[in-house]
C-alpha cells in the first residue's frame, strides 16, 4: 500500500481594502487587496491540514506584495470584505 504526502499547496483569499496604499515597485497610489495564503499538508492530493499562513497587501496593477503581520491582517480585515 502506497501513501501519497506532500506539503505546498497554497489557496488564498483576497479581501478588499478601502483606503489607498503607496506601491513602491510601480509608483502608483491603488486601492490594495490584502490577501491571506494557507499552506497545506496535502494526503492523496487533497489539502487537510493547514500549516502556514502568509498576510500581504497586493498592488492590483503589478502584482508586487508587502508582507505584514497577523495584528495588522486583522485590524484591515472584516468578513464582509471578502472578494468571491
């Protein structure tokens, strides 16, 4: 019997945010997303336990991101700012 493991699968969610954050790689002022990525222990190919989670700002126009920690993520973030 073969068990087929491995780690790195990462999903995330993007959450809108209301004000403007400055971009430092395309030197534009954009309405960010703030995003959150779950790493996963994956067992067979499906995602079962999450080990890792990872909060940034995203510049929309460039792709360029800025980490931050959990306290910020959670002082932006509310549910209704989920982007589907």
């Amino acid at each position: 019997m073969f068990i087929i493991w491995g780690f790195g699968k990462v999903t995330g969610k993007k959450y809108a945010f209301e004000s403007a954050h400055y971009c430092n790689r395309c030197h534009n002022t954009v309405q960010t997303v703030v995003v959150k990525a779950t790493t996963w222990f994956t067992l067979f190919f499906i995602p079962t336990i999450p080990y890792r989670k990872e909060y940034f700002f995203e510049c929309p126009i460039c792709g360029n991101s800025q980490m931050m920690d959990r306290q910020q993520f959670d002082a932006l973030v509310n549910p209704q700012n989920l982007i589907r």
